[in-house]
C-alpha cells in the first residue's frame, strides 16, 4: 500500500493541507491577550486569570528564569499537577527560548532522577510535595536551582484562608495539596509576584527550536525523551484546530489529563490557548469535582481517556447532573470501547470521536471526524497534512495491500525531532525520508479508514503464530463475570510463548476458571489465541492516563 495523502481520502470536514505559520508555540498566547484581554483563561478551582493576567504572568516568570541562569536551550523541568502556575511557568520557559521537560510529579525519586539526568535540567519547578524526592536527586543531576511550586496559591482567596481551619476538612485537602519545603526556600508564586515582566523586545525562539521533552517508552522500556520543536507543536494545535472547526473564543475545555502527558499538554496548554478557549483545570481527576464545576461552569470540549469518560457518565445518571453543555469530547490514549462511546453521547448528546497518535506526533496523527461519518471501533483518517502508510514490520520497504495487517508508518509536520541523544534509536524509529515508525499493527481499507490491531512488541508468537493481545481481550471482555482482562505472553518452551489472560471479575460473579474462559473464547477465536494460563486479579496496573500496563502484568505473572 502506497501513502495515503489526505487527497485520497474521504472527506473529514477538515481541509487535506493546513498552513503550519513559521512562529513559536508562544506567539498564540500574545494574539489571544491581544484580541480576548479579560476573557478567562485558566479557572483553577474557582480562581480565575484572565488572558491579561495570563500573560503578564508569563512575562514575570520568563524574568524569574532568566534571573535564575536559564538561557535559550537549556532545559526547564516541571514538576507540578495541573494549575494555574503550570500554565505560567510552561510558556514562561518557552519564551526564554528553553525547553521545557514535563514530570509525573508522583514519580519515586530513582524515576525523577532518571529523567532530570538524561535532560540535563539545570532549574526545576517543583510542587511542594515533590520537592523532598527531586532533592535526593541532586547529585546525579545538573540541576542549580530548585524552585517549590505551592498549589494552593492557585486557589481563590477565601478557598486558601480555609485551609488555615483547625477542622478535619481542611486538614485533609491540606496535606492533599501543599508540603513542607526547608525554610527560605524559593517560591515560584513569591518569585513571579515580585519580577519585573521581561523586556518585550527580548529575543523569541524560533520555529526549529526544541520547545518540548517529552518522555516516552515507559511502558516498554527505559523512558526516552522525545524533542519536540515549536513548530511541531504549533502544527499540531492548526491541524487540531482545522479538524474541530471550533468557532476561536467561545469554547470551556475542561483539563481533567494531567498537562505533563503528551495528550493532556497539547490539548489543554497548546490548543486551548491557540483558541481562545476558557481551560478549566484540575489538579486531579474527581469526579465528583468535575460535576461541581459543570454546575458553575459549564463545559463545552472534553479531551480525556475511556475510563473518564465511563466515570463521569456514571456519576451524571446516579446525581442527575446535566453533562449537555459538552458538545465534543475527544478519547485518546487507549481504544474507546464502542459501549463507552454509547453511554457518553447518551448522556450528553454530544459526540466523542476517537484519535490516535503518540507522544512522537505531538501527539496526534489521526482522528475520527466530528460528523455522523465517524466510525467507532477505528483510529479515524489522518488529519490535515499528514500521510501513513501500511508495511511489513520485517521489510518497511514492502508496502501491505488494503485490509492486511502491516506496521503503521507516519510522515507529516508533527513528527518529532528525535530521541534526545540517542541517535541509534531516533535512527531506527525515524526513518531516513521523515517516515515515523509506530510500532502498532493495524490494517486500512479501500476508503483509507485505520484500525488498530496490537503493538508489535506486545504480539505474542506461540506455536509459530501470531496472537494480538488486543483482539483476544476485546472478546474475553464480554465474557460474563468478566470486568477487565489484560492478556500476555511468557516464555512457553516449545510454543514460544504462552497466552495467559489475567482477569478482574465482578462483583459476586461465579467460577470464571481457564475452562470457561477458554470455550468462551472459541467462539470467535482460533485455537492457538486461546489462554492456556488464567490469573485473577483484583485490579489492573495502570498508567496515569488509565491505559493498562502490559509489561507490568507480564513481570507480575512471571514473578508468580
């Protein structure tokens, strides 16, 4: 199959091509100041920041970086949850001309350490609570300045008065919230309150500049940072911007991802800000709060993950509160279950498409359009000025013919820079003529429609044959007794490997043995996908996104 150019494919309601402007991801923030001045940018648990305050925070910060030493091409890290001073201190680093480096601020210290070392971070932005962990860091790291992030001085006023309260209430979302950092020690909401903004006409980067690490491969290996300029990341806000069609201005994008997650930042920091959008941002996903909020501000644009989607439309029919505000909501990160899919649009009204991609496009390469065309279950068509192809994983010269499966190949403005030094792996998963490998197994029909079938290195070869993880859960799935599987392979002697599925059961449900899972599983599936292990578990590893963490199960099951 040759590539498929966004000309050979049905019609999305999105233009084939898009204009990418040679500007860095900053220069949206300073239009959107300019044209919605007083319209809310950022709500932080009720504290709003309008576009005005937004960018004169910016400016602040940008100036407490550069009085720290931070000059263009150094690497910022962040360390922090979703809050207002996120959203400042990503573009503030951005317009010095550093590159920001994003942090689960839950990882242990060994995790933090890793990745502080192998960016060459020389500040770190850090919420309070992991200050101590970032701390033990130091001497493998080339960090100089350590800056505590406290998170409640994104709370209104009144909100950060009754934490103070000798009561059990605010005792719990106090330790929930803030930590305890050494005395004297550098506050970034201090540090930006008093600076001067920067000198406006100080330099901006450019387009070819590195504006992102991003680190990826946990899942499977040992986590790599991926570079990505501002010109990928500002291709892919116009090319999101051009599949939505979202009127600039008008638009409540909840920011329930984490920001420091490829999905979450480019949805939420990047394209909200290009659309003049309200962000409404959480610290952590809550259901509960989530509701509260669509009651005081409703939203209107949802990015968020399956299991979200599931949670909220849950907790909607058991309270009764009105979710019809949302008009799209966009799932990423896992496949959408088309049950899911139902539920929500139920509940809402609205539609939920399905998008693909990874933390190397930016994160997104494909989508489902927003129109009664789309097709639940699939991957979508690629977006605007982006072309795939489908090869052999063995010989990526050899392009598969419609409907079989075949390597997904990538080529388009989003595509990374690399893996930061680590030419031999950039070098395999880039090719020499700008065509990313994925690494995922799909198949693509005649109208050029893609559905993902497994990762390559999640395939289990036993016996000689091929079993797709994916697909053998997708069935066990609606087994009865059966509320999650994951399936995985283990060495198995003369097989290669074993299909074992490990499965979550439901709440009182009966015997689920390997007897019943396997005739259960005849039915739709050949003899050598079969589990030939069963474990049961009370619960799937998941990463912070909520997909499910084959590798974990894998050493878990081996480890017995």
């Amino acid at each position: 199959m040759g590539p498929h150019r966004p000309t050979d494919l049905p019609s999305t309601g999105a233009p084939r091509d898009v204009q990418i402007p040679d500007e860095p991801l900053t220069a949206a923030l300073d239009r959107a100041a300019q044209r919605w001045p007083e319209r809310v940018a950022v709500d932080f648990l009720g504290a709003s920041t309008t576009y005005r305050e937004l960018a004169d925070g910016v400016a602040r910060g940008a100036q407490v970086l550069l009085d720290l030493g931070v000059r263009p091409g150094d690497r910022v890290a962040l360390v922090m949850p979703n809050c207002t001073g996120h959203v400042i201190a990503f573009y503030a680093a951005l317009r010095v001309g550093a590159v920001v480096v994003e942090h689960n601020p839950t990882y242990t210290a060994g995790e933090l350490a890793h990745q502080l070392a192998d960016s060459g971070a020389v500040v770190a932005l850090v919420w309070e609570k992991a200050v101590p962990r970032v701390l033990e860091t130091l001497p493998r790291t080339a960090l100089k300045a350590v800056v505590a992030v406290d998170l409640s001085a994104d709370l209104p006023r009144g909100k950060r008065l009754a934490l103070r309260l000798p009561v059990p209430s605010a005792r719990r979302v106090r330790e929930a919230m803030c930590g305890k950092v050494p005395p004297a020690f550098p506050m970034w909401h201090r540090l930006v309150a008093k600076a001067s903004p920067l000198d406006p006409t100080h330099a901006a980067p450019s387009s070819s500049d590195v504006a992102l690490l991003q680190y990826t491969g946990g899942t499977t290996g040992t986590p790599k940072g991926a570079m990505l300029t501002h010109r990928n990341l500002v291709a892919n806000v116009v090319q999101g911007h051009a599949w939505t069609g979202t009127q600039p201005g008008t638009e409540v994008v909840y920011g329930v991802l984490p920001f420091f997650h490829a999905f979450g930042l480019t949805l939420c920091l990047s394209y909200a800000i290009r659309v003049g959008a309200t962000l409404v941002a959480f610290p952590s996903f809550d259901p509960d709060r989530v509701l509260a909020t669509q009651h005081r501000l409703p939203g209107t644009f949802l990015p968020a993950v399956p299991p979200m989607l599931d949670r909220l439309a849950a907790a909607a029919e058991a309270s009764g509160a009105d979710l019809t505000s949302f008009r799209y909501a966009i799932s990423g990160a896992m496949a959408l279950p088309a049950a899911t899919a139902r539920r929500w649009e139920e509940v809402t009204g609205g539609l939920v498409i399905e998008g693909y991609g990874m933390t190397e496009t930016s994160p997104v390469a494909l989508g489902n359009p927003l129109t009664d065309a789309r097709r639940p279950g699939t991957l979508g068509l690629p977006f605007p000025s982006t072309s795939i192809r489908v090869v052999d994983p063995e010989d990526v010269t050899r392009a598969v013919e419609p409907g079989e499966r075949g390597e997904l190949l990538i080529q388009g403005p989003q595509v990374f820079a690399g893996y930061w030094g680590r030419p031999d792996e950039t070098a395999e998963q880039l090719l020499a003529d700008g065509w990313l490998r994925t690494g995922d197994i799909v198949t693509v029909d005649e109208t050029g429609w893609v559905v993902l079938v497994d990762r390559i290195k999640e395939v289990i070869v036993t016996g000689g044959f091929k079993v797709y993880p994916s697909q053998v859960e997708e069935h066990l799935r609606t087994m009865p007794g059966v509320a999650d599987v994951a399936v995985v392979g283990i060495p198995g002697g003369d097989l290669g490997e074993t299909v074992v599925a490990a499965v979550v059961l439901e709440p009182g449900a009966g015997d689920v043995d390997l007897d019943a899972v396997r005739a259960w599983g005849e039915r739709h599936l050949a003899r050598y996908a079969l589990p030939r292990r069963l474990v049961v578990v009370d619960e799937l590893p998941r990463s912070q996104v909520g997909k499910v963490l084959r590798r974990v199960v894998r050493e878990s099951v081996l480890a017995g």
